[in-house]
C-alpha cells in the first residue's frame, strides 16, 4: 500500500482534469463545503495552476480533529474511469507540510447513512458509523477489547478511530514484568502490572442479513505518532513502546482455543510517525474477531531500565481484505495508498507514485502534519495543513 517518493522533478505525463468537491475544514469557514469556503484558503485553490495561493485547513487544535482531507473530481469519463498513477504535491516546507497522508477512491459518491451528506466524508463519529468501527457515539457497530489498557485517552478503541494522533496504550506505569514488577501480586489491575504477552482485539458487529465479515488478508499498524509540547524525552520513552513481536490472528467465536495464526512478526522496527503494512497473507476464512498478540516491545533490549518493561503502544490499526481499507470504507471509498511527504527547504514539488486507482473521485487524507510529526506528545499548539497544488498523474 505504502508509495514511493519518485522526485521533485516535473512529470513526463500531463495531469489529470480535476475539481474540487468538498474540504474537511478551511481556514476562517470550519467545516464547510467548498462553495462556502474563504477566498484566501479555500480548497479549490489546491488546483487553480497558482503555487502561490493554497488550501489551508482550519486550525487543528486537538488530536481528535485529525485527519484532515480534500475530495477531488476527475470528471466524467464515457467508456471508463481514469486511473490515477502518480499524485504531485507543491507545499510550503514548512511545518504547516503534510505528514502522513492516503489516497482513497471511489467510482461514484454513495449515499451515506444517517443523514450525512454524501460529499461530507467526516472523521469521528461520522466516519466510524459507516465504518462499521467503534466510537464513542455508536458503541454498539463493533467492539475493541484488549487484554491491558492504561485508560482514558488510552482504550482499545482509539486504535481504530482511524486517528493516528490517538493511541492505544497497554500500561504507562509499574508496568515492568517478572521480578521487575512492583505490582506482581495485583496482575488485573487497572494500567498496572502488564505482562507479555498483550493483546489489542477487534470484533466485527453482525453484518445485515447475515452477510459473512470480511475475508482479511493483510493489515498495516502505525507506531508512536509524535505531537507538539512534550519534551523530546517523553517522545522518545513513547517511542520505546512501539509493537516489535507479534502475531495476528482470527477466531470464528473469539473464544480461547479458537484462534488460528495467520501472520507472525518478529523484531520490526517503526520510524517516527510511520505505518507500516503486513501481508497479504493466506487466508481464506471469514473471521469475525481478529487480534494481536504483543510479545515483545521496541523496549526490549533497547537500554538499561527498558529491557523488561512490557508496555505498548499503538495508533492506527486498518485490517484490509482484497487490497481494500476496511477502515477507509465511508461513502463507497477504498484505500488506494499511502505516503509520507517530506518538509524540504523552501518546499517546491514532490511526487508519489505506485498507485493503480481508477476512480471518478479522489480523497487525499492528511492524518497529521509536520508540526505534530516533529513535536511531542499532546496537540497544545494550533497548526494547519497547507497545500499549494495537487495534481494527479494518469496513463
């Protein structure tokens, strides 16, 4: 799924046709339809041919108004879609830079559900509901369990939130296992005393009509995801929980003894802000639980004080079936990639390539900036996402 980052030359192929339909927010409008957006930073601005004028986002000023998005029309095609290759970036270099981003496609913009506006493809409450994912608002589409959580902000669920800014954390405190562990003779309590192995769960809600859950053949996780105003030492020690041995298995019942192996990962290595795709693995069963079990943490073996301690940590979870984002599926979408954008000096040109997205529509995600990438741990200072010019590459 991941795209790799071809140059910042010019491209040899003439970019695609392209519109803008609507932003998740704009700079002085909040969430906002295109047509209602502020001159100076509106997103169809990202396609008027001027490097010099930009979409700019709305202020994000807390993890959970991440991600922010833009959804683009490649116009009417008669016989076909147009495929897109290849996307082109122009942004400022600055921290206002994107950081994380994905693609996702769609041949036509679905009705959504409860009323949401079609074109309006939200994050949150929104988006998990039409996911299928859990949240706060709809509890019931779904479950996220683990076998240790730390609390609030650190459940299970925020591992499927589709915010990477968000973390599920198994333990922050006296979390050292073995002889190590000051709370050994407490193993259930609440943030305390975890233990490898660990477990992080997802269960699929019961689909209309009985339909089977999906087939899922390969999965991506993304590690610590840095934000503004922590010290680079807490950054670093939350760094140190990041996922290094594991299995992903899927189970009919979610009941023990019912769980078969279907990936298995030993010393992986997470760089900052990054996530990473498994797979695709064999499978061919319809499992409705599918878990991780932690076995060993980024910590383990790092330095003195950190060998045994048993604490993880992780933001994003997608479980993808037939090349698909399952986590991505809101309004019709699908994930066509993603990428990591670099803040080059003075900004100027980048391109990503690897793509085969025929679609009508594309949505290209920021999960997070610069600012919070090359910050620390909470979201205290409020920044934007910036974009001068989009262009998609086709055949």
């Amino acid at each position: 799924m991941a795209s790799a980052l071809l140059g910042s030359a010019g491209s040899a192929s003439a970019p695609l046709p392209v519109s803008v339909v609507s932003a998740s927010s704009t700079l002085g409008r909040g969430a906002a339809q295109t047509r209602y957006d502020a001159p100076a930073s509106q997103a169809s601005n990202a396609v008027d041919g001027d490097t010099s004028t930009a979409w700019v986002s709305e202020l994000v000023v807390q993890a959970t108004d991440w991600p922010q998005w833009v959804l683009f029309d490649l116009g009417e095609v008669t016989t076909s879609l147009r495929t897109v290759r290849s996307v082109r970036l122009h942004v400022s270099g600055a921290d206002d830079t994107p950081l994380q981003c994905s693609l996702q496609r769609a041949g036509a913009l679905q009705p959504a559900a409860a009323g949401t506006s079609a074109d309006v493809l939200a994050s949150g409450p929104a988006r998990t509901a039409l996911a299928g994912l859990p949240s706060a608002a709809t509890p019931a589409v779904g479950s996220a369990n683990a076998s240790h959580s730390a609390g609030a902000p650190f459940g299970a669920a925020a591992a499927f939130d589709g915010n990477p800014s968000t973390q599920w954390i198994s333990c922050l405190r006296d979390c050292f296992r073995g002889a190590d562990n000051v709370n050994a003779d407490f193993p259930e309590s609440y943030g305390y005393g975890a233990a490898f192995p660990v477990e992080l769960s997802y269960a699929f809600a019961p689909r209309p009509g009985g339909e089977a859950p999906p087939v899922i053949t390969q999965y991506a996780l993304t590690g610590y995801v840095r934000n503004p105003t922590a010290s680079a030492a807490a950054a670093a020690a939350r760094a140190k929980m990041n996922p290094r041995d594991w299995t992903f298995e899927g189970s009919h019942s979610g009941e023990a003894g019912d769980w078969a192996v279907l990936d298995t990962r030993q010393q992986e290595v997470f760089g900052e802000s990054q996530a990473r795709s498994f797979g695709p693995f064999a499978n061919v069963q319809a499992f409705g639980h599918y878990r991780f079990v932690f076995t060993a943490a980024a910590a383990d073996g790092a330095s003195a004080g950190m060998g045994t301690k048993a604490s993880v940590l992780v933001s994003d979870v997608e479980l993808r079936a037939a090349g698909e984002d399952l986590s991505g599926e809101v309004g019709g979408f699908v994930e066509a990639g993603d990428f990591s954008v670099a803040a080059q000096p003075g900004g100027g040109w980048q391109t990503f390539g690897g793509f085969d997205a025929s679609a009508r529509f594309v949505r290209l995600t920021v999960k997070n900036n610069h600012a919070v990438g090359t910050g620390s741990e909470h979201v205290a200072t409020a920044s934007n996402v910036r974009i001068s010019e989009v262009q998609f590459i086709g055949d």
